[in-house]
C-alpha cells in the first residue's frame, strides 16, 4: 500500500475559525500539475485504485485520474489551480472544507498484491 503521489502533496491546512468576522485573501494563485508513471514489477497486480476525483469550487479546481495500463503499469494525473482574490467572511468554512479535501485526496493510497 502506497500513495502515488508520494512527492507533491499539498499539505497545508486552514485553521478552523467558528466565528470569523473579516474577510480573506489568497494573495497568490497558482497552478500545479503532475503526471506520475510507474511501472509495476510482472509479480504485482493493483488489488485497488482510488476513483478518479474532481472537485470545482470559487477557490479553485482540483483534478486527479488514474489510468491502469494493459502492460501493468500506472499513470497518475494531478492538476490543482488555486484561484487568487478576496473573500468574505462567510466563505471562509467552504475554503477550509475545500483545501480539506485536496489534501485528503493527495494522500489517497493503491494497494498492490503479489501474484
């Protein structure tokens, strides 16, 4: 068991506020995206792959695919843009579940079995 994307997780976190009274920023947007291939030992077969996952918000977009390959290797596509601006107050929670998730996802794990 391991998680493909072992190298650029994004794991930062948003500290729960209940009762936030001003608004935010995100001062810098960005843009991070990443194919992994891996090839798999003829031994091993993926028992389980997570699903694909998309995710759309005012903060942003987050995308991951998995696609398992007739040879036995894997690929694993990645894109997270990050989306810059001011935000109220309200929408803070919505930004935290949001980021909450990416993270959440970046760690998602395959589970290989010998053969």
């Amino acid at each position: 068991m391991f998680a493909l994307n072992a190298y650029n997780q994004y794991t930062g976190s948003v500290k729960r506020i209940r009762n936030r009274k001003n608004p935010f920023e995100i001062q810098r947007g960005f843009s991070d995206s990443d194919e992994i291939a891996i090839v798999l030992p003829h031994e091993f077969a993926v028992e389980f792959l997570p699903n694909n996952y998309e995710l759309k918000s005012k903060f942003g977009e987050y995308k991951t695919k998995y696609i398992k390959k007739e040879d036995g290797s894997l690929i694993y596509e990645r894109s997270l843009f990050i989306t810059k601006g001011m935000y109220s107050n309200t929408d803070y929670d919505e930004y935290r579940l949001f980021i909450e998730q990416v993270s959440r996802n970046d760690n998602a794990k395959i589970i290989l079995t010998k053969i």
